[in-house]
C-alpha cells in the first residue's frame, strides 16, 4: 500500500497476507482522487470519515491530502491494530480509528463530515441503502461528498442525490451530494 500523494508521497506500509479486506488499488485510488479534486478544497482542511477502513489505504490519503479530522470505522481488530500502527508511525493525531460496526456507528452519529468513503465488502446486502442511511442522518456537511465504492452489480444513477459515477476495472465509485 502507498500514498498517492500530499505530505506522507511515497510512503509504502505493507499489508499482513492474512488481511481479508481488497485495498482500493493504487490506479483506482489515484482516479479517485484526481475526481475529488474537482469536488474538494483540500486547503480548506476538511473532515472525513472513511467506512469500512480496512486497511486504511483511504485513511492514510485522506490525511497526507490534508484533512484535519478522519474517523474511521473497522470492525476487524487486527485491521484496526494496523491502522493505528501506520497512524503512531506517523505521528498523526488527526486521525481516530473506531473498532466497531459501520450500522451502529451511522446511527449513531451526530457529526458532519465534508468527505465520506464507503468501502463495504462488495457482497453485503445493505449496499443499495448506504447512502440513504448516511444522508439521512445527515452526517454529510452541506457542501460534502460522500463515494460509495462499489462492483459492477450497483447503479445508483435514480438515486435523487446521485451526482456521478466512474468505473476503473472492477472498481466502481458513486458519488452523492
């Protein structure tokens, strides 16, 4: 795994064998966020929330970007035990990583985030209602944008929020505002 770009540019942390979670790839990743910098104003110093963390890939480029606050939420403990790792290596306290359940957490939450990715596994049944449940607890800042990375069998495009979608091999992305 690698940072894209921003403060921590070329700084690899390699990923246990024994990890169930598929990274985002480093060519899905770098799309990703070149179409983020036509949504995001990264001087701003906005605030995330990366669902579904896994390995922390979005994490890690979501701060070396310059985020000033990224949540993010892993229910395996070894995964979280990774990120925290990279995150102690770094000595970046901007980040706080919640072990717990991605559904328990939404509705829960009472903060506002100007970034929200979602990395569910691509064979969880709640995927079409992702974005419904995050939008309406209203977690997106006005002006935010949530990405609901996705396979091939989604099409958000009748969501009334849907704003985009793009695809880079079987990795897909919807966006929502």
């Amino acid at each position: 795994m690698r940072v894209i770009t921003g403060k921590y540019k070329g700084r690899h942390f390699d990923v246990p064998r024994t990890f169930k979670a598929r990274p985002t790839t480093d060519f899905a990743k770098e799309n990703l966020f070149n179409v983020l910098n036509g949504y995001i104003d990264w001087s701003d110093s906005p605030k995330a929330l990366d669902l579904f963390a896994g390995t922390g890939s979005i994490t890690l480029e979501l701060l070396s970007r310059g985020c000033t606050r990224v949540v993010s939420i892993e229910k395996d403990p070894l995964h979280c035990r990774f990120i925290q790792g990279f995150l102690d290596k770094l000595q970046e306290t901007n980040a706080t990583v919640v072990r717990g359940d991605v559904f328990k957490y939404i509705s829960t939450c009472r903060d506002r985030f100007d970034i929200i990715f979602a990395d569910p596994p691509y064979i969880l049944k709640e995927i079409p209602q992702l974005p419904d449940m995050i939008l309406a607890r209203q977690m997106l800042a006005p002006e935010g944008l949530l990405v609901v990375e996705h396979g091939k069998d989604h099409d958000f495009a009748n969501h009334p929020r849907f704003i985009g979608h793009r695809a880079y091999g079987s990795v897909n992305f919807s966006f929502f505002r």
